[in-house]
C-alpha cells in the first residue's frame, strides 16, 4: 500500500475543529520539487540580476575613463596642432634666414640647417598604447610633446635672432656704396695730384671716371636723395644718404633724373655723365663720405667691375 501522510490543521477560534488533509507521498515530493526549482530559478535570476549590474557597473566605468581619454586625446590634438603651427612658423624663418643667407654671402648649399634634439614620433607611440601601461604612455607622451615643442620655441627664437642680424647685415650691404658708378677710365685718384688749374698739389677728395657725355651713371648703393642740383665746383650734383654713416656724391653731371627726397636702389640710374662746374672735359667726380669724412670710394669697391678692361 502507499503511504499517505496525514496533516492536521487546528483552528484558534474553534479549538474543538481539527481539519486533516492527507497527501501522499508523490504529492509531496512533486511540492519540494517545485520549491526547489523555484529556489533554483530565483538564485540563478538573482545571479544573473548581480551580474548584470556589476558589468553595467563596468561598463559606466569604461565610459567615464574613455571619457577621460578622449579629453587627453583632444588635449594632445590641440598640442600637435599648435607644435604645427610652431613647426611652419619655424620653416617660415628658416626659408627666410636662407634667403638673407644667400644675399649676404651668395648661393648657400640647399640643406637643412643644423638642428638637434630628442625626436618623437607620435603617430608610433599612438600604436604603442596596447603594450604598455596607459598612464606610462601618457606620461611620456605628454612629457615628449613639452619637450618638443620647447626644442621648437628654441629653435625659433635662435633662427629669430639669426634673422635680425641677417637683416640688418642686408641693409648694411644695400646701403654700402660698393659698385662702380659707372663706365670709363680713372683720369683721377683719390688723393694728393697737381692740380689741372692752378698747378699746385692739392687734395683730391673723390674719384674721377672719364667716359663720353651721357654714359649712365648708377647709383652706387640703396638711399635716399638729400640733394639734387646745381654747386659751385660741382656743377650739376646729386648727393645720396645711404644710412650707417655712408653718403655718396656724383658731380659734373650733364642730367640728373632724380630729386631731392626720392629713395634710389643699389644701381639704379640716377644721372648722365657730363662737364658741368669746374671740369676739364666729360667725366663723373665720385666721392663717399663716412660721418662726414671724404674716404677713397676704391676702399668700398669690391668683386669684378665693368671696368677692370679700361681702368689706367
């Protein structure tokens, strides 16, 4: 036979009721197995439930410090940006320091100038993130972009100076009467000579040029025109402040195309030789003057002339 089991339920109110209810065994088994599979269930929800949160939990936790990340990256984007900036600010001084290179001292070899330096390579240390530690890559990284951009600001402010000093270095040579005014043969030098009308030694303060009337006559360096017209001696005259101490005065001219307060360039046609003044035929009288002090305009003269063939 099947063996029942027998529950016995009492009522408070009504002691004298007792109730049975009985249930086989089967019965109770198929219970326990139901409370069991629902304490399963609930654990296994409950685990799941736990999971989920702690991975929610994670993944904020990713967010915030890709977040933060992505806030680093923008950061060094801005400091590449602006090494960039740095970097053609750099190129733009040092294509000009070649350029004032090449007039002060003629053709320069097309090479980088020197430079040196910790280098670094930003796209390579960006694959590198996966190797090592992030803070360890960042710390370097930010500490190579200081690094960088300091070489840079370096670098720009030595090319700066070197820039300052070739400027002026050009503005010194533009305005040093150093070519020849123009064509003929020496009839005079500077210094003493017996003078062509009284017969005694006198000081001659310039340089003569002989050449028939109307030869060019070239402005011997950059200025600007402080007089133009006619003085006893002279005859027809222009005098050119070049700046730095040096004038320059061009007399017996036959024309004169400038005036006073034009700016003239190193070579530019400012007269045509003639036999103005006090003059014994066609030729220029060529003086430089140094703070105010005639010196022999030879001394300023430099590399080939066109005269080389018809100076005596």
């Amino acid at each position: 036979m099947k063996k029942r089991y027998t529950i016995m339920i009492f009522d408070e109110s009504r002691l004298g009721e007792v109730k049975t209810k009985k249930l086989s065994l089967s019965t109770i088994k198929f219970v326990m197995m139901l409370v069991a599979f629902y304490a399963v269930i609930s654990f296994t929800g409950f685990f799941f439930l736990t999971s989920l949160y702690s991975e929610r939990h994670d993944m904020l936790v990713f967010k915030h410090e890709n977040e933060k990340l992505k806030e680093k990256i923008d950061g060094y984007a801005m400091q590449l940006e602006e090494i960039e900036k740095k970097i053609a600010s750099v190129d733009e001084l040092e294509y000009k320091v070649r350029n004032l290179a090449t007039y002060a001292n003629g053709p320069v070899p097309q090479k980088q100038l020197a430079i040196g330096g910790k280098e670094v390579d930003i796209i390579q240390d960006l694959s590198a993130v996966s190797e090592r530690k992030e803070k360890e890559f960042f710390e370097e990284l930010n500490e190579n972009l200081v690094t960088l951009g300091l070489e840079l600001e370096k670098r720009a402010a030595s090319l700066s100076e070197l820039s300052d000093f070739l400027e002026e270095h050009r503005l010194i040579m533009s305005s040093t009467p150093s070519i020849w005014p123009t064509k003929g043969w020496i009839s005079s030098s500077f210094g003493y000579r017996i003078s062509p009308f009284t017969g005694r030694r006198v000081f001659h303060e310039g340089l003569d040029i002989a050449n028939k009337m109307g030869t060019p006559i070239r402005s011997a360096a950059k200025g600007v025109v402080i007089f133009s017209g006619r003085k006893a001696g002279y005859g027809n005259v222009i005098t050119i402040d070049h700046g730095f101490g040096y004038v320059t005065r061009y007399a017996h001219c036959n024309k004169l195309f400038m005036k006073e307060g034009d700016n003239v360039e190193k070579g530019q046609v400012i007269a045509e030789v003639g036999n103005t003044g006090r003059s014994t035929g066609p030729h220029l009288h060529y003086e430089v003057l140094v703070n105010g002090v005639q010196v022999n305009p030879m001394k300023f003269i430099i590399g080939e002339t066109d005269l080389a063939a018809n100076i005596q």
